[in-house]
C-alpha cells in the first residue's frame, strides 16, 4: 500500500539525489531498516536483543495479573505503545529500530522484488538477517529474563502461592 501510494515520490526523490534503488539503496529506509553510521551488523545484532529484550520484559510486566503496580486492563495497549515509542526515540538511529521480524523481512522481500536487489538481499555488509535472529533471541531472553528474576518474586504472587499452600502470610 504505501509503495503503491508513494512510489512517485520515492522515484522523485532518486532522481533529484542521482540515486538508484539497485546501487544507492535510494529510499529503501521508507521499507526496511539498516545500520546506522558506524553500526556494523555484530553491533547490530546485539542492540536489537537488548532492545527486544527490553520490550518483551516490558510486555511481560505490563500484563502481569499478580503485578500489583501494573495498570488497568484498558491502559496496558498504551503503556506498551509507549514503551515501543520509547525504545525508538531512545535508540530508534542505531539500524531504525526492527525490534519485531515481520517488521523488517516482508517489506525487505517486497524490496527486493520492485527493484531494490542487492540493496535488500543480502543488503550492505550482509545485513539482512540482523533483524530476524537478533529480535528472536532477544525476545527468548526479555522473557527468560522476565520469568526467572522478576516473576517469582512479585510480592502478590507469592502471598496467592502461600494461600494455595494453606501457608499464612
């Protein structure tokens, strides 16, 4: 949709800056997401566990039932939107914040069939699967993270096992 509504912009903008979609990359950033400066794809993939990490522990905080301090059901959808805001004003420049792999690797596949080639796959200094495996990971360790070393220990969590247990707090 946005390719079939800005495909004359995009084309305007190439030939004004004298870039291509095979050799310059030109306007792929609208679609999918790269390194920024100095950024090699190794730094890449560890900013995007850090930064998936940290929403998925949000996420996982914010649904909490036993999670006392968490908002109400109606604010929880806001509060991750926020946090996801969050994430990218604060690091959204490293490689324009994928965080999610559907984000980044159907607009790359589109990408690489209208024209932009090597540009999406396999993308400058092999970039391409930064965006997959490193919010994955990220994702599996936000959560591990979540349920080993916040999870157990919420103090209503722990008062609701007591009682389960006939144990008074």
């Amino acid at each position: 949709m946005v390719y079939l509504l800005f495909s004359p912009v995009i084309d305007r903008y190439n030939a004004l800056h004298h870039l291509s979609r095979s050799l310059d990359g030109g306007a792929a950033g609208v679609f999918f997401t790269h390194p920024g400066l100095a950024i090699t794809p190794l730094h890449a993939f560890m900013d995007e566990i850090v930064l998936t990490g940290i929403l998925v522990l949000g996420v996982f905080a914010i649904t909490e039932e036993f999670n006392t301090l968490a908002p109400a059901a109606n604010a929880g959808a806001l509060l991750i939107g926020l946090l996801v805001a969050t994430i990218g004003a604060c690091a959204g420049y490293l490689e324009a914040w994928p965080i999610n792999p559907a984000r980044d690797f159907g607009p790359r596949l589109f990408c690489y069939l209208t024209g932009w080639g090597a540009q999406a796959f396999p993308a400058p200094q092999n970039y391409w699967w930064v965006p997959i495996a490193g919010p994955l990971l990220g994702g599996v360790v936000g959560g591990a993270l979540y349920q080993g070393a916040i999870r157990p220990f919420l103090p209503a969590r722990r008062q609701a096992r007591a009682e389960k247990a006939g144990i008074k707090p």
